[in-house]
C-alpha cells in the first residue's frame, strides 16, 4: 500500500512539474507576433502584441467593456462575439452561455488568448466607455453596513450616463488591480460627480477599499455600463425594486424621472430585514409630498422587536409588490437586489401582465 502512495505521489509530482513547465514554456518561449484587433467591421483596429488575455489587450488599448471579476473567468459579463481567430469555445466559458450565443461566436473575453488576428465586434456604446479620475468628496454610512461615497471628477470632468447604469472601479489586490461592478447611485443631470452605494463585505478585497477611502483620496474607475432602458412615456409607470445596496439604482431614476416628469406614477418598494437596515425613507416622503403620484412602500423581513415602532410592510418585499402593484397597467419594472428577490418578483411582475423586455436588472 505504501508503494501505490508513492507511485501516487511520484506520478502526480511530475504531472504538476511538467504542467509548471509547460507554462512558463508558453510564457517565455511562444512568440506570437504582433496581431490586429478589428472591431465592428474596422470602426476600430488596434496592434497587439501576442500572447495576452483578449480582455487585457482591449482593456490596455482602453477599450473597456464589464468584467466584474477581473478577468478570472468567474462572473460571465466580458461577453464578445468573436468572428475569426478565436479558436474553439473551451469549457470554462460555456456555463456562461446559451446554446444560441455559441453557434453565433460568442466568448468570454478574459478567455480567449490573442494567438493571432482577431475579428470581433461588441455594443457599439462600449466604444464611448471611458477611464475616469476622480478625487473623494464626501462619504456617509448609511447603516451600519452601507456607505454612501461621491467621487469628484478629475479628468474628465464630465460623465454622461443613464439611469439605471453602473461603473467599474478599480481596487488595490493582493496579486494586482482588479476591478468590481457598483451602481451609480447619483441622477443622470448630476455629471461632475459620481455617487455610490457600497455594502462592506467581510473579506471583500474592493467593498473593504471603499469603506476605507477618505475625503481627498484619489480614485480610478471606467464606465458607463449598463443597458437600462428607461421609457420616456410619462404614461408608462416606473416600479422600482431593491434592498440594500440595490437602492443605488433605484434611486438614481426616482431622481431623474422627477426632474422630467412631475405627474409621472413612480412604485418605490424596498425591503429591509429590521429597522436598522432602513435609510432614505425620510428623504423619500419629503419627496413625496411634492410628486403625489411618487408611491413609496418600505417592508421588514424580520420579526419586529419589542419596543420598536413601524408602520410599514412586514414580509419579503415581492408579498408588498403582490399586494400593492395594480395589474394591467403600462408599466416598466427595475430590480436591484440578490438573486433569489429578483426572481421572485419577476414572478409577480409576470403574473401582474409585465413582459420580460419591461423588466430590467444587472446580475451582479
């Protein structure tokens, strides 16, 4: 039995020495030239050196296109459609896709190496996304947890964005940058600054780095991303859904609807587990008192402590959207919030006569 270990151990030694091998080989030895990236038809060429990730070569010819997890091949957002010099899908990219996206070529950028002269082509609005200097103005905590941080613009000066979109800000990592996805959380007319909501979690390499920033720290991020569709039809109702942190969005478009439309019927439903997690609320109703048609319905997913007062909702925020929500209106629907809550009111939203393309979330 010993002998089978160490044969064991022997063969598996050696596998993991030749695979080393074989990396730095690829690394130090394989040389492939300067290749050509034509985007969209020829809109853009860029000249790349060979051997790098597609993500990084795009990225380093600040073309900038989402990639929540840094290119790790984790998060499935860097999605291409690669129309020559890709070479064959490999299987970590196909629990990303569906089976329409693989016969049309689409892949993962961070997964496809430039080896050769690629032709690829990505939204046309992905062209306009821009790097960003800015300078910390203010901070908050808004609950214990969530803290609220404005970025001044640097250079540029100006950003123009959508309600609804998010950027990417880049973080110090233990083996170098990385980038995380966050929601803009400021109203589009705002175009000086940026805003966002940021939720620490425990370990987490870029929420840990935002609570930390201070007021005149210097910060990088790229972005607009997103492609939230907001209706410009006064007549179609807006129903914004979230918890924590997913109010960034959420309140982003309540802003900017009512600098266009006072008469416009807005939903605003929010689900908090106590009332600790409860913030904005106040800021909400004073805004309610100038745009009536502004509904807003906060919920408690928790029990309600002894000597606490609360006149709200009580239950999973999707029960308010059931209970409140009239069926039947023209309506588009905005969610920010974990998966579970978003699939569960996108449940309600279909049974309340909703089509999928009026419903509109980032999965991030």
């Amino acid at each position: 039995m010993v002998e089978g270990f160490l044969a064991v151990g022997v063969t598996t030694s050696i596998f993991v020495v030749l695979s080393a091998v074989l990396l730095v080989a690829e690394k130090y030895l394989a040389d492939y030239g300067d290749c050509v990236i034509t985007i969209n038809d020829g809109s853009s060429v860029l000249e790349q050196k060979g051997g790098s990730s597609l993500l990084s070569a795009l990225i380093e010819n600040k073309v900038f296109i989402p990639s929540a997890c840094g290119g790790k091949g984790s998060c499935g957002f860097c999605k291409v459609e690669v129309r020559t010099g890709g070479g064959s899908i490999l299987p970590t990219e196909t629990p990303f896709m569906t089976r329409k996206e693989i016969k049309s070529g689409i892949r993962l950028a961070c997964q496809v190496k430039v080896k050769q002269n690629l032709e690829i082509a990505i939204p046309e609005n992905l062209l306009s996304v821009k790097e960003y200097n800015a300078t910390v103005g203010s901070e908050l905590y808004l609950t214990y947890d969530i803290k609220e941080v404005t970025f001044d613009l640097i250079e540029p000066t100006e950003i123009e964005q959508q309600p609804g979109q998010y950027i990417q800000i880049r973080a110090p990592g233990p083996d170098g940058p990385i980038f995380r996805a966050y929601s803009i959380s400021s109203p589009a007319y705002e175009k000086n600054k940026v805003q966002l909501m940021v939720r620490l979690i425990p370990g987490g390499i870029a929420s840990t780095y935002i609570h930390g920033l201070k007021v005149g720290d210097k910060v990088m991020f790229t972005g607009p991303y997103g492609e939230f569709e907001l209706s410009e039809d006064e007549a179609t109702d807006i129903v914004c859904v979230g918890g924590g942190a997913g109010m960034a969005p959420i309140s982003s478009i309540i802003h900017y609807v009512y600098s266009k439309w006072a008469n416009r019927r807005v939903y605003l439903f929010f689900g908090c587990r106590t009332t600790k997690d409860v913030f904005y609320l106040d800021e909400f109703k004073k805004l309610r008192e100038k745009y009536p048609n502004f509904k807003i319905i906060y919920a408690l997913s928790d029990p309600i402590e002894e000597g606490e007062e609360w006149d709200g909702d009580t239950g999973f925020i999707h029960l308010s959207v059931d209970k409140h929500l009239e069926s039947g209106k023209k309506s588009q629907a905005f969610l920010c919030g974990p998966p579970p809550m978003i699939e569960a009111v996108t449940d309600v939203l279909g049974e309340k006569g909703l089509k999928p393309e009026d419903i509109f979330y980032d999965k991030f």
